[in-house]
C-alpha cells in the first residue's frame, strides 16, 4: 500500500530516489542510537553503544564478516545529512549445501540482522523496500565472480507475513523449556545420569571441527536418498565465539564477573561423545534471563542421516540398552545446563528444534515438557533464490539451532 508523506516532506517508499546503501562511521552509531533505545535491554545506552562496537570486531565479524546497511533518499543535498529511512546488518556465514544425489558444497551465505526503522518513520513502507532490495543486493554480495548466493536467513521478532512478504520464508521454529534445577536435587533426583564434564573455551576448537565433519557425512548420505535439497550453516568456532562474546559482555556489564562454562560432554561406553555448547542471554528483566543451547551433538546420532534418527531413535531408546545409554547421557548434559541455569539466574534453558533424542532426554528431566511452536519472535526464515525450489517443499534447513541466530 502506498503511504502518503506527511508535511515533513519526506519521499515516498516507491520512489526511485530510495536507495540502499552503507552508512558512514557516524550514520552507523546514529542507527545504534535509535534502535538502542528498543534493543538494549539491561545495558545503559552507552553500554549498548560498545557492545555493538565490541560484536563488530570478533573473528565472525572482522574483515568484511559484518556489513552494515541502510536505505536513505539519494536526492538529499550533499550539505545536509541524510536520513535513515531504515537500516539492517548482515552476517557473512560459511554454509552448507547437500543437492539430491549430489555431494556437499562448502558455500557463502548471509544472515540478516538488526532490521530497525525509526518508530516515526513506521506504516510508511520503507522496512519493506529496504528487505526486497537487500534480498537483490544479497545475490551477489562477496560471491566470487559468476557465483550467485544459495540463500539468506533472518531471525523474525514480528511474526511470519512481513518478511515472508519480502521473499524471507518461515521455517520449522519450535523449542522446549526446561526449569532450573536446584544444588539439593542435582544429586537426590538425578544420580542415575552419568558424569557430564564442563567444557570451557579453550575445549570447542577440536569439538567444533568434529561437528562440522559430521554435519557434512550425514548431509551427505541423506542426499543419496532425499528429494529435498538441504541447507545447513556451519557450527564453526566463530559462530560460537560471537555469542560467547556477547553473553560475556552483558556478564561483566550487569554482574561484575565473567560465565566460564561453555557447555557440557560425557562419553558413553561405547566410545561415543555427546555435548552441548550454550549461551546466557540476559533480558531486559532477570524474568528474560534464558540460558540457550547453542548446539547438541551425539556422534551417533549426528553421524547418520536424520531420516534413520527420526524413524528409528524412539524405538531404539525403550528397546536397546545402548540407545538409552544415549538418552541418559543427553539427559546428564541438559542436567549441567539446568544447574548453570540456577548459578547465573536463568529463568529456564530452552533448546530450538530438539531431535527426538533430545526430546526424550528432556522428558527424562520433565515429563510434562512439551514441543512449543513460536508464532511470533525468532522465527527462522529462509529465502531461496532457485525460483524452481519451494522452501518446505523441496528445501529443507537442517541443524536449525541457536547457534545461527544473528
């Protein structure tokens, strides 16, 4: 629909002066003040001021792994500054990509992030022209030559139609919640589970590059059978170590001290690793305050395609005793998380598109947890850009967990 400008002169969204473009030093701290004063949460504004600086120069982030953009009138005199119309960030991010009966190609691909429009400026269409010329620009963006993007993601906080409208298709977004778990029933309740053993920064290295391996096997023995083409981001160190500097930021900011553990690992007697990597998010509210599992890996499970885990993991965990060594060992992990939880305030751990297994891992903490489909906030959209594939349908986003959000 088209809006009529008020008497601020201000152009229309279809008007061919528009453009989307990348800020100046101080066009990009003039976004993070407007969109500060919404995201900020428990920061102060100058607090949330360095954070962003701080995100911005992480190994995920350096050298061109963050683009900052915004759309703006280009008819503007050179004399006068210029307004932001709207603005985003976008994320360099190493993918995966798994054609039927093909092998996995290592790709380029982009998160968006950050999407903000000045509240004043809102009903006026200029978020919605800024998103489809960026999914253009996206095309392209630091491909090598004659190589086009496979496909972008993003994050929706406003539901599903915005950005479905603009080319950004909602997928599969559910989680579990479990509570925190008390020092006292750590042990009373739950002495049948295994040792987990805490896994701090310097463990994730040698533990990431095995999931990436992983990843890469089961992608590529599915394709041998599937239909679907599947899409995956790499769960590299980097990707872990950008949320892992923001948590710490917002530690050392609100709390005075720094999280140490990073996760947790048991090893079966079969020889098999399972572990989690996770994050603490602090809310505006310590009622916000959530730990997030970043990632959940079985060496198993991951080392199989998905299809033989969802039809045969269930089964196999009430009826062979190595299964359910699995499920207790996944159980012991999510325990930890549980007990960290409580240590830092965290009103419950939750975990985005759980597999079975760890769906039966959680229900062996809490019966009564349930699979929740989020309608509203992080709704994980993708955008395609083979106008013959359908996400859904012939795309399937695989590892689908937190440790992708931007």
């Amino acid at each position: 629909m088209t809006v009529t400008p008020s008497s601020d002169n201000l152009p229309l969204s279809t008007s061919g002066s528009l453009t989307l473009t990348h800020p100046t030093e101080a066009e990009r701290r003039a976004t993070w003040l407007l969109n500060g004063q919404s995201w900020r949460g428990a920061l102060s504004l100058p607090a949330y001021l360095r954070r962003e600086e701080f995100l911005g120069n992480q190994s995920l982030t350096r050298n061109g792994g963050l683009s900052f953009w915004i759309l703006v009138d280009n008819s503007t005199p050179p004399s006068t500054p210029r307004r932001i119309l709207a603005s985003c960030e976008t994320f360099r991010k190493k993918a995966l990509i798994a054609k039927p009966g093909r092998r996995v190609e290592e790709v380029v691909s982009h998160g968006v992030g950050s999407v903000f429009c000045d509240p004043q400026l809102r009903g006026r269409g200029f978020a919605g022209r800024m998103m489809r010329e960026l999914g253009q620009r996206l095309d392209t963006w630091q491909q090598e030559a004659e190589t086009t993007t496979d496909f972008t993601v993003l994050f929706s906080d406003i539901g599903k139609k915005f950005y479905a409208k603009c080319g950004w298709h909602p997928c599969p977004s559910s989680h579990i919640a479990l509570s925190p778990l008390s020092g006292e029933n750590r042990d009373s309740k739950y002495g049948h589970l295994p040792v987990a053993e805490a896994l701090y920064a310097d463990d994730l290295a040698e533990l990431c590059d095995v999931d990436e391996t992983l990843l890469k096997a089961s992608m590529e023995k599915r394709s041998s059978h599937s239909s679907k083409t599947q899409i995956a981001f790499i769960p590299d160190l980097q990707s872990h170590m950008w949320q892992h500097a923001r948590e710490e930021f917002a530690s050392k900011e609100l709390l005075g001290r720094l999280p140490d553990l990073k996760g947790a690992i048991v090893t079966t007697g079969q020889g098999k690793r399972v572990w989690c990597i996770w994050t603490r998010i602090f809310g505006d509210t310590e009622a916000e305050n959530i730990l997030y599992i970043l990632r959940m890996v079985n060496e198993r499970e991951n080392g199989s395609s998905n299809d033989d885990a969802i039809a045969h993991i269930e089964q196999m965990a009430t009826q062979n005793s190595f299964s359910r060594e699995l499920v207790l060992a996944t159980a012991s992990i999510l325990n930890v998380a549980r007990h960290e939880a409580t240590k830092w305030n965290m009103q419950s751990v939750r975990m985005w598109n759980p597999s079975p297994l760890s769906m039966l891992a959680a229900q062996e903490l809490e019966p009564s947890v349930q699979l929740i489909d989020r309608e509203e906030e992080s709704i994980a959209s993708l955008r395609w850009y083979n106008d013959t594939l359908k996400v859904g349908d012939d795309v399937e986003w695989v590892a689908n967990e937190k440790f992708g959000w931007c």
